[in-house]
C-alpha cells in the first residue's frame, strides 16, 4: 500500500509539473507558443462588429447562372407559352367488325407549342405543327381555349404565325440571341404530347451555327413531341429561341440532337410575315463558315484571322454558282462592305434589296478576285 501511495504522490508531481512547465511557455514573451492578448481582443471585436451587421446570403451572391432555382425565370416566360393542336383530314377506310358499308375515319391531330408574339393574339410556332390542317385549336395556360387562323409562313424556316381574336397581354419577353454563347444555361418550356403545360426541361447551348439565312441552337435541354414551337429561355426567364426539332439516328428517338431558331432570326421573319403573310428573301445559294484558329491555320486563307468567311458549299443553279464562285475560296468583301464575321455579313445581305446585282470580293489561292453576283428569289418547290 505504501509503495502505492508513493507512486500515486509522484504521478501528481508530475503532472503538476507539466502544467506549470506549459503555463510558462504560453506567457513567456519569446515564446511560440505565448498566447497574444491583442490577438484575441481583435479577434472579438471584429466578431461582434459582424454580427450586427446584415449581409447578403450565399444564395443571394451566386450569379443567375449558378443561381440554386430557375423557378422565378419559370414563372416569368411560362404564360406566354400555349399548346397547340392541329386537327388535319383524316383517313377514310372500312371497318374490319362493322356491319357491310361501316367505314371508319382517323382523325390526324398535330401537336405543338407556340409563343405569344404580341398583344395583338399573334402567336408564332413552327410549321410543321400546322402545316396541312383545316383548325387550329390553341390553349392557354390560363385554362382558356381559342381556335386560330393562319396569318402566314416561312416553309424553309419552319415558322408559322397565327392569330387569335382575343387580345394576348402575356407576352413574351425577348432576349438578345446574338449574344448567346456555348456554355450558356437554357431552358426549353413546351407542351410535349400535349399532356403537360409549361413543362421545362434545362440544358446548355451546345453549339452555335450563325448562317446568314439558317441560324440554329443547338442544345442538349430536350426538345420532344409536342415541345416543337415552344419557347427557348434563358436564365431571366426572357426568350432567346423557338424550339425546332429533335434530329435523331436511332429509331426509338430517345438519343438525338436538339435545335433551336434564334429569336433575332425570328422577329425579322414574323414581323415579315405578319406584313404580308410571307418572307421575301435573296437566295444566295452557297453555304459559308468562319474559321476559328484552328481553321485558319489549316486553310491559310491568305488575309488577316478575324476576317471573311470560307465558302464551303454551293448550290447547283444557285446565284453564287452563277457568279463563279467555288469551295474553298475566301469572302472578304460583299457590295463595297468587308466581310468581318458571320453576323456583320447577315446583316449586309438582309440589307440588299430582292434581284439587286453585286460585286463581291473573294481571295482563291490566296489571290483576289471580283465577281458579279445577281441576287434573286428562290423559286417555290
């Protein structure tokens, strides 16, 4: 017991030792380990000055590109969306258990969406959803139910304006299409197989083709049936593309790429169209390309990167075939303007009237040439 007692003693005198020892080294002024007084007051009074004040919340910092919830952009471009259904002449045929002369019809009913265009009840969709129909039912989504006549169209770029007699407050709001970059968040909001209002589906803009007569979105948020005409968003809820359609491979549909028709590209051509009924254009006939880097180096155009576009196909019969133009040549100036990019030219050929002849500039082997370009329509068919 004895012996116990004194080991107990000395484990306490150890024990006290180590406390003093460290107590030591925390005031020691040369110390690591000395504890600074100044330090910790600091610290305290900037924890209470913090507290009282209100900040902004994490949620509330994050940009609308990484914002938890697009339900607010939902809620904004939703009512401006409607479903619509096209009722086309059905097929006539006898019944196979009817008595003798019973015949059966079907019924062909297209499905789509749509996009309040104005307050006037003009309303733009594509026109595949339409096209061969004798009505034209649209629903709102409020609950209420209009038939609708066929202002006009643009076949080729699958749109169709439609009017109903009421007036649409819930109009759309437009977004800038232009400035949509791959990468961006976007949303596309429809009625897929006419079951479900204002059903959202959420992806990034994929790619981007900025033709000149045939822009397009390429997105992976699904576009299925039913959604085609709808409304393509971006996270302000403002419309930036009228969904278009699914090109798939497979024949169950379900893998497939997902385009989009800029709504800069669509104004023009509904404005057009609600004018007078259709969309006049020149036809050019040849497809172009701007390089990136890559491209350029590859082709080694001859002029300054950042410039021209490449010709990359043309169309037998065309007016660029006519002209003389060929693939591969470079386009760096059109009726007395240079050709910067994919957008600028746009805006040059949407400028020259219908039939106007122009003296276009092109580098072929890295040599200028001058040609003469005779615009003209495109002949139906």
């Amino acid at each position: 017991m004895k012996l116990l007692a004194n080991l107990i003693h000395i484990i306490k005198f150890a024990l006290l030792g180590g406390i003093a020892g460290f107590a030591v080294l925390f005031f020691i002024p040369e110390s690591p380990m000395k504890f600074n007084w100044q330090e910790a007051q600091n610290a305290w009074a900037f924890y209470l000055e913090s507290s009282t004040k209100s900040g902004p919340t994490l949620v509330e910092t994050l940009s609308p590109d990484h914002a938890s919830s697009y339900a607010k952009a939902i809620e904004k471009a939703g009512p401006s969306v409607v479903s619509v259904q096209a009722r086309r002449k059905g097929r006539v045929r006898p019944a196979k258990d009817g008595a003798k002369g019973d015949m059966l019809v079907d019924i062909s009913v297209g499905v789509g969406s749509g996009v309040i265009f104005d307050k006037n009840g003009h309303i733009v969709t594509n026109y595949h959803v339409i096209a061969g129909s004798y009505s034209i039912a649209v629903h709102f989504s409020s609950g209420l139910r209009k038939y609708a006549k066929v202002v006009g169209f643009d076949k080729k770029e699958d749109i169709a304006v439609l009017k109903v007699d009421i007036p649409t407050p819930m109009l759309a709001e437009f977004g800038n299409s232009s400035e949509l970059r791959t990468g961006d968040i976007v949303m596309a909001i429809g009625t897929p197989f006419g079951l479900f209002t204002n059903s959202v589906t959420q992806g990034i803009v994929s790619a981007i083709d900025h033709g000149p007569l045939d822009p397009k979105i390429q997105t992976d948020a699904s576009i299925n049936y039913g959604n085609s005409g709808g409304a393509l968003i971006n996270t302000k809820g403002q419309v930036i593309g009228i969904s278009r359609a699914k090109f798939s491979v497979e024949k169950n549909d379900e893998i497939g790429i997902n385009f989009a028709t800029p709504i800069d590209f669509v104004i023009e051509n509904v404005n057009q169209i609600i004018k007078s009924g259709r969309v006049a254009r020149n036809w050019l006939g040849i497809g172009l390309e701007q390089l990136n880097k890559a491209g350029y180096d590859h082709f080694d155009p001859g002029v300054e990167f950042g410039s021209g576009l490449l010709v990359r196909a043309i169309e037998e019969g065309s007016p660029g075939s006519e002209a003389g133009l060929q693939e591969r040549d470079f386009l760096v100036s059109f009726d007395g303007a240079s050709v910067e990019n994919m957008a600028q030219f746009r805006k040059l050929f949407l400028a020259i009237p219908i039939g106007k002849e122009v003296e276009i500039e092109v580098m072929r082997k890295k040599k200028h040439l001058k040609l003469q370009l005779k615009l003209r329509e495109k002949k139906a068919g």
